[in-house]
C-alpha cells in the first residue's frame, strides 16, 4: 500500500480560503442569477483562481494577479460563446487556446497557473454550448466569482510574503560566506560545507511544486531562477573543499574575505527585495586580477624556494579563487532581483532566458513544452468535438478529466501507470459523490461538505495523481449538485459515462500524440547536454593546450553547449514543478544539471587563463598533461615543478594554468553522476 503523503500547512491555508470562496460564491451567483448554467461560470472562476493559480504574494501581486486573471477569463467565456454556435469554429478554436494556454507553462509562476482560467472559461462556455444573447450574464457571473475569490485571498488567512525563496537564497549565501572564511583559516572546512549543502537541501524542497517558486516573466524573477542555478553547481564544487583543508599560507587571505562579503552582500540584497542600501557593491573581477598578479610573483619564488610545496599551495589558492567567482555571480543576481540595472558576471550559465527567448527555443518538436501544448490542443479539440457530437448535457465532464489526464501522464515517469492511478482516482472519487446523491440527504448535508471537499481537493493535488483526481472529482459532484439541486442519479449516471469518454480520449492521445512522456525526454536532453558539455571542455582545454587556439570554434560550442543545458534545466524544472514530493530521483537530475553548469564555469575560466602571456602550450611538457593526462597527474605536475624549476620560473602563467585547469578537469571527471533517470512527479492540477 502507497504511504498517505504528508500534508503541507501551506496547502491546508489554501483550502480553506478555496472552502470559504466556493460557498459565497455558489450563494451568490445563485441568488443573483437563478439559472444553474449561470452560476456555474461564477463557481468555476473561483476554481481557476484559488484552486489552480492560487500562489505566494504581498496583498497588492495578489490583488492586481487575480484581477488580471479574472478579466483574462472573462475574455475567454467571451470568446467560447462567440464560437460556440459552430462546431467546426469551436473546434478549431479549442486547438489554438489548449496550445497556447499550455505553451505558457515554461514561464512558470502565477501567470502560468492563470492561464488554466481563460482555458477553463472558453472550455465551459464552447462545451454547454454558451447561448450569445447571455453573453451578459456569464460575464456578470464570472467577474462576481473573481471578485469573491480577489477578497477571500486578501481576507481569509492572507498570505503575508514570505518570501520563501529569498530567505532560503539568503540563508545559502551567508553559509557559503562562512565557507570563504573557513577556507583561508577562519573556521572548519567541513562544517562550513556540510552548512552549505543543508541550505541547499532547502532550496530543492522549495523548487518541488510551484506555487512559490518565482516564474520568468521579469528581470527579478530571471535573477532568483538564476541564483538557483547557480547555488546547485557551486554546492556540488564546495562539498569538494571539505576534503582538502587549506594551509595557513595559502594567500588567499584577501580574497577569501572578499569572496565572503561578497555572499553577504548577495544575502543582504535578495533577502530585502532591494538593491539600494549602504553596502557597498564590490569589484570582485578586479580583486581577482590584482591577487592573479601576486600568484604569478609567489609561484615563480615558490617554483625555486619550495618546489615541494607550490602545487599544493596553487590547488587550494585555487578553491578561493572558485567561491570569488561565485560569490560575484550571486552579487550580481541579487542585485538583479532586488531592482538594480546592474550587470551580471559573465562566467558560466547565469543569464535566465527572457520570455520571448522561452517561447522561441521551445518552438521546435524536440521541446518538453511544445509536446505538451500539442498534446493539450489536440486532447481538447477531440474532447469538445466528440462532447458536441454526441450531445452530452455535461460535456464539460469529458474536457476536465481529459485535461486532467493528459498533465499527469506527461509529467509522469510511468506514464500508462500515472495515467490508470489518476484514472481510477477519478472514477472513485465520482463513485463516493454517487453513493452520496443515491442516500438523498437533505441540503444542509451538501452545503456542510461543499467547503470540506474544496479543502479535499486541495490538499489532495499535492498528494500524487490518484489523490488529487479522486478529491477534486468528489468535490465537482457536490459542488455540480448544490448548483442544480435537487440533483438526480441519471445525472450522476452521465458524468460516469462522461467521465469515461474523457478518459478514452485520454488514452487515444496519450498513445497517438508524442507517446513518450517526461521522464524520456528528460533523460534524452541530459545525455544530449552531457555530450555538449564534454565537448566544450575539450574546446577550452584546447585554448589552452594547441599552439594556435580555435577560439571562434570554441564559441561556437559554447554557445550550442548553453542551448543544450537551457533547454534540459527546462524540462527539469517541468519534472520538479509538477511534484508532489521530492524523491531521490530529482538529487539525481539537480546533480546533473549541477555538473553541467560547473563545466560551463570552468569552460569561461579556461578561456580567461588562455589570455595570459603564458599558457601551458609554450612548456610541451604542461599541455602534455593536460591533453593526455598521466594516472597522476597532480603528482606529475609536482614532478615536473621538482626537475625543472628554472623553466617554469620564468613561465609561472603557464604553471598555474595547468594545477587550476587540471583541478577542474579532474574535480569534472569525478563528481560527473551517471545516467539521468527522470524522477516520478506527482499530480499538479494546473
């Protein structure tokens, strides 16, 4: 038997506005309107804003969000009952606004889950079908439902911000500040790092769902995307600093404090949502070039003075230079997410794609997000084409739980398998509101469960796909009843029949219309990134190591390269989004894009050290080790520093580029995880 997940206070608070908002609203619309076919717009508007969209804001995001979500879905029941009076508009119709409705969700965030209104208020208008000369009163009744739901999300248990996100990215940041400290004698090492990956932990626990996650729509939201991006590869790298404890001359003591401030800043801005304060911005890129000059002047002395010594010394001046970098990277994000027009560092995968870079990069077949929407469209046309011809009175019934139906076996890693959970959890959930209607209970026993099943429904999204389709079926059946009372057995006996046309369609798109699910396509963009990655190592290793470096072909890997991960931490984040609890498949994933992001960081590094007047190509010996590399290399290289002082003396660049490069190519080669398994999402309603 499956565990009963765990339920979230979060949730819970949501269900209960969700409750509340669902009885004023059925009272009102029923008293203003009389007619059930009526009301149910009003119900439904509250369905699409507190059940669907309902997310993690300050009272005005919430108030100007729900607002525009509620005149979206008004556009959308104005448009469904223009083209309902022709079936072959209507269907064309559902197939553009089912595409475009579920093409959004790479943007992510509250826009994202606002989109199911306009699609549910089109749908519900196409499928009665919607009568022109009441185009009136389904607007009136709309907006009356967005109106209860805008004053029970700023009323009823509020959400103050929390700013969830933020304080987690705070709280890494001052960790990885300790860290920087502890590197250059000011702490413990492995302490410091075991404190880094327990934040990072909280970071991933967040990023499970979306109700609070930030989307991509704005520069600020771009910037907390990216800044946990950012914390997921520089973890990976800092849980290597604990095995290598630094040596009190290591000099690094400068930059190590730099490094630290840096995270302090970082914290300091995203934790109070603005740039502008007295902390002053630091210039990490120029520290570093001033401490790469002293570490050219110490190897050349230490190369004669302590040849023993110097390799070792480089490795560990090394991890400081590693935490500047991404201490400057996270500087810049947070100044970015807290207002500022400044610029980000330019090392690694930092910059987030806008929303017009979204939309065109996932436009091609090969995206999670295009399969998706052709899926959505194509389910939905079929669902309303088949509903209209055969004249099904709740037509509707067939559309939800197709769409229901199609989210979860595409976002499931066993797709048949999720699909018959969420089926079945559908049909039960009917089965128990039948047993209900067949027991005839007075009216006050539907109106007491109304607000209990929306709290259901709730909670039970984010307890799998048989939980969720099983409590939100049951509270449709009450919520359907109360609407129409009295309610009738025939009319349950055609929402089971309903139910069961939408879940054979279900089933014919799920095999006809790109079959494969989440997890494959995951698993195909990881090794299609992983292949890039290892190519743009080699490109930059070849900046190093040829005597005439390529460096408009290393461009041009590098920038294939950047498209490739972009376009996996895309359909990862599909697979983290649509989760109802995180399972050690998604460690496994989040590794992976880690260890591509690092390779990204270490590609940029090796292209800055190629600049300097000496590069390991001009001692044969140094670039042999990097190109073919010994079983020991750092002790190799340790070997060469013992029997040709002299010579890399006077080439003390070319030294330093191979131990920091070697570092990494090393570092890479052993923390690179295996073969990415997609992880088993869970049902996320929207």
């Amino acid at each position: 038997m499956r565990p009963v997940p765990a339920v979230s206070r979060m949730r819970l608070r949501s269900g209960v506005r969700f409750g509340v908002a669902i009885v004023v609203a059925d009272a009102a619309t029923v008293a203003v309107f009389g007619d059930s076919s009526i009301a149910m717009f009003g119900s439904f508007a509250v369905v699409a804003l507190l059940f669907f969209s309902d997310f993690d804001g300050s009272a005005g995001d919430r108030l100007v969000a729900f607002g525009a979500a509620t005149i979206i879905g008004m556009a959308g029941v104005a448009i469904g009952t223009l083209v309902a009076g022709s079936l072959p508009v209507s269907v064309a119709a559902t197939l553009v606004i089912g595409f475009a409705s579920a093409f959004t969700r790479p943007l992510r965030g509250f826009f994202t889950r606002s989109t199911v209104g306009i699609q549910l208020a089109f749908l519900l208008a196409v499928v009665l079908p919607a009568k022109p000369e009441d185009l009136g009163r389904y607007l009136a009744s709309w907006a009356l439902g967005g109106a209860v739901a805008t004053a029970t999300t700023l009323v009823v248990l509020p959400r103050r911000h929390s700013g969830r996100v933020r304080a987690a990215l705070a709280t890494w940041c001052r960790r990885a500040a300790v860290l920087a400290r502890a590197l250059v004698g000011a702490g413990d090492v492995a302490v410091a790092a075991s404190g880094v990956r327990l934040a990072m932990d909280r970071l991933v626990d967040l990023s499970v769902g979306i109700q609070q996650w930030p989307g991509s729509l704005t520069r600020r939201m771009r910037a907390l995307n990216g800044m946990f991006a950012t914390t997921e590869s520089a973890t990976l790298t800092m849980e290597e600093f604990s095995a290598s404890p630094p040596a009190p001359d290591c000099h690094a003591g400068l930059l190590g404090e730099v490094a630290a401030d840096a995270f302090d800043n970082a914290a300091e801005f995203v934790a109070l949502r603005s740039a502008k304060g007295a902390l002053p911005i630091l210039d990490i890129e120029g520290e570093r070039r001033r401490d790469l000059e002293q570490v050219m002047a110490w190897t050349a002395e230490s190369v004669v003075a302590r040849p023993a010594t110097v390799v070792t010394e480089l490795v560990q001046h090394h991890m400081v230079l590693v935490l500047s970098i991404v201490g400057e990277v996270m500087q810049g994000l947070a100044l970015t997410a807290g207002g500022s027009s400044a610029g980000t560092s330019a090392l690694g995968v930092t910059a987030e794609a806008s929303p017009a870079q979204l939309v065109r990069s996932n436009l091609t077949p090969r995206s999670i997000w295009f399969r998706n929407a052709v899926r959505v469209g194509v389910g939905a046309a079929t669902a309303v084409l088949v509903a209209r011809i055969l004249g099904l009175a709740d037509g509707f019934w067939v559309v939800l739980v197709l769409l229901s139906l199609l989210q979860v076996s595409f976002s499931g890693r066993g797709v048949g398998r999720v699909a018959v959970r969420a089926a079945s959890g559908a049909m039960i959930g009917l089965a128990v509101g039948a047993g209900l209607v067949t027991a005839h209970p007075p009216v006050w026993v539907f109106a007491v469960l109304l607000p209990l099943a929306a709290m259901a429904a709730t909670v039970g999204s984010g307890m799998g796909p048989g939980w969720g389709q099983g409590a939100f079926s049951f509270f449709i059946v009450i919520n359907v009843s109360l609407l129409g009372w009295p309610p009738s057995l025939r009319i349950v006996a055609v929402r089971f029949q309903d139910v069961l046309i939408g879940i054979a369609v279900a089933a014919v798109v799920t095999l006809f219309v790109f079959p494969r699910g989440l997890g494959a396509l995951l698993a195909n963009a990881a090794r299609e990134a992983r292949a890039g990655a290892e190519a743009l190592l080699a490109a930059a290793t070849g900046l190093l190591v040829d005597p005439v470096p390529d460096r408009s072909g290393y461009a041009m890997v590098r920038a294939q390269c950047a498209g490739g991960i972009r376009l996996f931490s895309q359909e990862l984040d599909a697979v983290f989004h649509a989760a109802s609890e995180r399972a050690p498949e998604l460690d496994a994933t989040t590794r992976e894009e880690a260890w591509l992001r690092q390779v990204m960081v270490a590609a940029d590094v090796f292209d800055s050290l190629s600049l300097l007047a000496d590069r390991p190509a001009d001692v044969p010996a140094l670039a042999e080790m990097l190109a073919h590399p010994p079983p020991d290399r750092p002790g190799a290289i340790a070997t060469l520093v013992l029997e040709e002082p002299g010579t890399l003396a006077r080439r003390p660049g070319a030294l330093v580029t191979t131990v920091w490069a070697a570092w990494w190519i090393d570092h890479l080669g052993g923390s690179g995880p295996g073969p990415v398994q997609a992880g088993q999402p869970g049902h996320d309603p929207g």
